[in-house]
C-alpha cells in the first residue's frame, strides 16, 4: 500500500507539473506580470483536486480493463468473502429521519425486508427508525404508520421507534443516542438514510464482509441514484453512476484501509465506533459550541486513528439513493456539504491520523475551495485579455492545449466508466444499447457543463457568507418533483446570470472568433435561471423517462429488486397509505 501511495504521489505531481508548465507557457506573451502571478497561484489550488480526480478516474479504467478480478484488486478480503455465509453477528438497521414521508420510508424499508425475511437471517437484524422530526403532527404519522409496520413484521422482522425532543448533534448526535441506548445489544450497524434504497443482497454482502474481518470498522458501499422521473435528478445520477464506479475504483486502489465514509448506506463497527469515533467539540467566534456538520469523513479517520480499517466496496450492488429532484433542491444540499467540509480546517491537525486521513481531509477541503478559485482564475485571465488582447495577454496555442486537457481532466471520470462500457455488448446492453447510452453520455456532458458553473457561484457566495459569520443548518431534503417558477429561479440564480455576463464583458469579443470559445464556462451562468425551471418541468422528467433516455441499468433489469426500482413502481409506492406496507412480507 506505501508503495501504491507513493506512486499515485508521484503521478499526481507529475500532472500538477505539466499543466502548471502549460499555464505558464500560455501566460509567456509579453512578460510576467503581477496578475499572471496570481493566476499561478489560484492554479495550485485548483490542481490538486483537479489531478487527483483525473488520476484516480485513470488507474480506475486501467484496473477495469486490464486486471483479471478488478475487485481483488482493490479490496482482497471483499473479494475472497462469501456472501452466502452464514450470519453470526447481530446488525442493528439504522433508519435516521427528519420531517420525512412515512410513505417513502415504508416503502424503502420494505424493499429491503422482504429480502432479509425470504433469506432466513432476518432474526439477526433489529430495525431502528431514529427520528428527530419536531413537528408534532409529523411525528404522530411517523409513529402510526411504524408502530403498524411493527406489527406487520412482528415474529419475523424486530423494528423500533424512537423520536428525540431536540436534534441536538443532528445525525451524529442521533447515531449517538442510540449507541448510547441499545448499541451494546448489537455487533454491527447499517446506517440508512430517509432516501437509502438497498436490497437485502447488498446488505448481507457488507455484513458478511464485516463478519469476516474483526479489524474492519467501517465497510462503505458503492452509492448510486435510484431511477427517477425528475428531468434533473435522471440526468444527475446518469452523470453519477458513471463518474463514481472508476472514480471510487482509483482511489480505492491507493487509500486502502484509508478509504471513505459517506455517513450512510454502509456497516460500522459499534463496539468500536461508540469507543473512539465521538466527535470533537468545536466552538463558534463568540466561544459557543457548535455541530460538525459533515460528520462522516472525520468519523472514518478517527476510525482509522484507532486501528480499524475503513474501506469501500467498489461495485455497484443495489445500492441506492434518491437524487434531489431541480437544481434549487440540489444546490441546497451542496451548499450543506460546503459548510460542512469547510470546518475540516479545523480538524485536520488533530493529533495521531494517519497522513492518508489527513489528505482526505485536505481534498475534502479543497472539493469546494476550487469553486472561487476557478471563478478567480477565469476573472483574472479575462482581466488581462481585456486589458490587451486574447492574443497580446496568451499565447493562443498553449491557452487552447491547457482548455482541451482541463475538460478532458474534469471529464475522466465519467468518460472512463463510459469507455468501459461500451467495451463490451453485454454492459452497454444493461444500459439500453451502445446508441441510447452515447446519446445519454452526450447530453449529459453538456448538462454538467452548464452545471458546474452555477456551482461554482452558488458555493462561492456561501464561503464569503461562512467568512463573514454567515450560519447554515442541516434541514430535512426535498425529495418531491416541486416545480420551480421563474420567480423562484430568478430570486436564487440571478446574481449568476449577472457573474456570466460581466466574465463574458472581459473574455469574448463579438467579431473574433476565437474567443467565443469560453462560452464553455459562461454558457451555464448565462442559461441557469431557464436550466433551473425547464429541468423541473414534469414533462421534461416525463419524456425521458418514456423514451428511458439517460436510463440506468435497474430500468432494463429483469430481477424482482430492480422491477420495484423502476420510476412508475416507485411513485405508486408513495401513492399507497402509509399504514399498508409496499410487500406482502408474509409470502
């Protein structure tokens, strides 16, 4: 594994060192100036997470293509375990809810019952609803609709209700409360969120992995989007279970026992999780304690801080969440995340992590530092070139070499997992055929160019905000198909529009050809109020969904878990009172 580390070091600093030499070779033009120092410097900030996702996706495509068992290559216990072994430990299901459908919650919970029942093992598994709802009357439909559940599955299936006062530590302090409560009466935990779809397969392959190795602490499993109608989400998680199956196979390769926790859909050790994972106190400006939001990433280091290993399964094994379902919707949970990731400053210098942990840390950090840094980078450039000329300010060759190698880079990942794709007849055919999965590969490569900048900006104006005092919660997450107005779009995304026009004031010159090009960045902040309302629209998600465009593997699937996963089979599972549960468990 040093050896491994070593060599993806190196790679990186290897890619760093020539894109920097491309930037400077394009910067050359006219000598160096104070402004094309600063553009060097906001580069090396973007670089590193830039690289490290463009070599990660790299080794990940080659240990698909080329190695024998891509999975031994990367996790040797997970590969050599047998799923069909019989359970001895007792697994506690982690359901952790905040103002969520008892509908969807049934239904999710039912997906994954009727598995563990039909298996034999359920007695080995104790179903736990931790909810920190606070409105009452929420609450009461929470506690009906579980209480019947209860005893739907009674003699089968055990299930608990419990709801907090206050959500005080969010879900870590849920978590807690119950490792406090009944952690000692299990071995294991699944820890589900509200949107967590996951078959019963899935779930006794973690176990059983985690059964089979002591030192495992945490076993994290390969996350993708659940098919959905929502225009928005489709394309998202289209893009997503691309980019995240070799992206999640390179890091893998060289993090090891160091790899991730997402904080849901994955098995922890309790005795060891409730020794050594409770979070450190942190204090705000005036001296007052304050929440880690973004708990799961400093739970899995101070996991490996202990000696347990942490690491993921890197295939995709229904395995699910729900994506949220416009662009208003998903830049509120991303804006969570900022906020988040951005108190691991903090936290990075705690004392005994591994130097893997620390860099996780760091790239975490940096995931969202790169948004002002790429808003700045392409603010200065502009500056110079409207200061002279694009050709004056930028040799236009490197400039062009450095745009083609920046795309290419952002777009590895996702491009990797497609190559390997449409490699082979059989996976393209799990994805609709070669023709409808480049089709779908092609528009959403351009829907996340349009993305990307909006992003940028959104997570820009809440890092000033956090430097100015600026607090963000962690609220429940809208997961229904709400339209969004041309109000509501505006109100959000018009500062955006503005940012776009005034970058493309500086870079682009209306008779010259060659400088239309960076409409690449700009395009997105130009169209994000329309982006945001045309992809909300029903008919959009509709006629996607009707055609099974940017559809996913689960949507031509056969199998009894995937038929219930398709869109139409999940929204009549909302439909269905709450008090009569998705399956008949008694079959």
């Amino acid at each position: 594994m040093a050896r491994r580390r070593v060599l993806f070091g190196g790679l990186v600093i290897l890619c760093m060192s020539g894109m920097l030499a491309m930037l400077a070779w394009a910067l050359s033009p006219g000598g160096w100036s104070a402004t094309d120092m600063l553009i060097m410097l906001v580069f090396l900030v973007i670089l590193p997470w830039l690289t490290v996702g463009f070599c990660n996706a790299l080794v990940g495509l080659l240990i698909q293509a080329f190695a024998r068992d891509p999975l031994l290559c990367v996790n040797r216990l997970a590969a050599e375990t047998d799923p069909k072994a019989p359970l001895a430990l007792s697994t506690a299901v982690l359901l952790c809810v905040r103002h969520e459908s008892p509908a969807r919650l049934v239904r999710n919970l039912e997906l994954l019952a009727e598995g563990l029942i039909a298996s034999g093992q359920a007695r080995l598994f104790h179903v736990y609803v931790l909810s920190d709802t606070a409105d009452l009357e929420q609450a009461a439909l929470e506690q009906r609709a579980f209480a019947e559940l209860a005893n739907h599955w009674q003699g089968q299936l055990a299930l608990t209700y419990r709801r907090r006062q206050s959500n005080e530590g969010f879900k870590a302090g849920n978590i807690r409360d119950f490792c406090q409560r009944w952690g000692d009466a299990h071995d294991l935990a699944l820890v589900l969120d509200a949107d967590s779809v996951m078959s019963a397969q899935a779930v006794l392959r973690l176990v059983s992995i985690m059964q089979a190795q002591p030192s495992l602490g945490i076993l994290q499993g390969l996350v993708t989007g659940t098919p959905t109608m929502h225009g928005f989400a489709r394309l998202f998680q289209f893009g997503m279970r691309l980019g995240m199956r070799s992206y999640t196979f390179g890091s893998a390769w060289w993090q090891g026992d160091c790899g991730p926790y997402w904080g849901h859909n994955a098995v922890i050790r309790l005795d060891a999780f409730s020794a050594h994972c409770e979070l450190p106190v942190l204090t705000n400006r005036r001296g007052k304690p304050i929440d880690i939001l973004s708990h799961d990433q400093i739970e899995a280091v101070l996991m490996r801080r202990a000696g347990f290993d942490v690491r993921v399964y890197p295939l995709e094994d229904d395995n699910h969440e729900e994506n949220p379902p416009n662009l208003l919707a998903f830049l509120a949970r991303d804006l969570r995340w900022c906020a988040g990731n951005m108190q691991y400053w903090r936290l990075i210098g705690m004392p005994g992590l591994k130097f893997t942990s620390r860099v996780q840390l760091l790239l975490a950090l940096l995931m969202f530092m790169v948004a002002p840094a790429w808003l700045s980078m392409i603010g200065l450039m502009g500056w110079s070139a409207h200061q002279a000329s694009l050709s004056g300010a930028f040799d236009l060759t490197a400039l062009t070499i450095l745009f083609v190698l920046v795309v290419l880079m952002v777009m590895l990942p996702k491009l990797a997992s497609a190559l390997y794709v449409l490699a082979s007849t059989e996976r393209a055919r799990a994805f609709g055929g070669r023709v409808r999965f480049f089709a779908a590969f092609v528009v959403e490569a351009v829907f996340s160019a349009l993305l990307s900048p909006i992003m940028w900006v959104s997570q820009t104006m809440l890092l000033i905000g956090l430097l100015f005092g600026k607090h963000i919660g962690w609220q429940s997450q809208n997961r229904d198909g709400e339209q969004v107005s041309w109000r509501q779009a505006a109100r959000v995304l018009a500062p955006h529009t503005v940012l776009g026009l005034v970058l493309a004031w500086l870079w682009i010159e209306p008779g010259v050809a060659s400088t239309w090009w960076s409409a690449y960045f700009f395009a997105g902040l130009w169209l994000s109020i329309p982006f945001a309302v045309l992809t909300a629209k029903p008919w959009f998600g509709q006629v996607l969904e009707h055609w099974r465009f940017a559809a996913v593997p689960e949507e031509f699937s056969a199998n009894h878990f995937s038929s219930h996963l398709r869109p139409q089979a999940l929204s009549r599972g909302l439909n269905e009172p709450s008090s009569r549960p998705f399956f008949d468990s008694s079959r």
